[in-house]
C-alpha cells in the first residue's frame, strides 16, 4: 500500500467512532457480535450497569476507547492480550493506530501525529526521517 493508503486503513486514536473511516465502523460491529464482547458487557451489567448504559458506553467510542474495550473483552488480565487486539483489528483491515502526538492534543485536530503499523505491516512503510 502506499503510505496515505496505509493511514487512511487506520485506527484514529483520538476520533470518536462517528468519524471513522467505515472499515473501522464495521471492525467495530464485528466485535460488538463476539462472545469476547458479549461477555464483557454482562460484566459490565454484572457490575450494577443496566444494559442501556453499557449499550451507550459502545455506541460511540473513540478509537482509544474501542482498542480499551477489545483488549478487555479478551481478558487484559492475563497479560499477552494486545497482540490478540491487533490481530482482530488486522483481521478487519486495520493497518494500524494514527494518534496526535502530545505536542499537538488539544488543537482540534492541527498539529502531528504518530503512526503505529501492527506486526507484518512494518514492511511496507519507509521511514522517511527519525526525530
């Protein structure tokens, strides 16, 4: 893929799921239809949340949010769980995560950002300049 290809095939961090692009939208659904996902919402109703706060909670999470609820649906407490995110994410088309850097949070969306490809993918992006 060509490197704007590859960021356009990414996770945003910091963008709610509205404003994803709509691979990342139904990445999301199919998640949302696992027994990894289904279970961490009977939790969280287990926990006192009716279901209609644990619906609100997911319908409309930032990336950041989306990849915290997938590594606990597949049990962040046994450790070794983020590569089981990426290869979900990988496996829905996501190349990766693009995220403001700390520099640039809080701007609106101005600034830089920083780019993580998922293992097998660092093949395909050429470091153009180190920092």
């Amino acid at each position: 893929f060509p490197v704007t290809i590859m960021i356009d095939r990414m996770l945003d961090w910091d963008k709610p799921l509205s404003e994803q692009p709509e691979f990342v939208k139904a990445a999301w659904q199919s998640w949302q239809q696992s027994k990894e996902a289904q279970k961490l919402k009977k939790q969280l109703m287990n926990q006192g949340r009716s279901q209609a706060e644990v619906e609100k909670m997911f319908a409309n999470p930032t990336g950041q949010t989306m990849h915290g609820w997938i590594y606990e649906g597949y049990g962040s407490a046994k450790g070794g769980e983020k590569p089981k995110v990426a290869k979900f994410l990988q496996s829905q088309g996501v190349l990766g995560v693009k995220y403001q850097d700390a520099g640039s949070r809080g701007q609106g969306g101005s600034g830089t950002r920083n780019f993580v490809v998922f293992p097998g993918e660092e093949k395909k992006v050429r470091i153009l300049e180190r920092k």
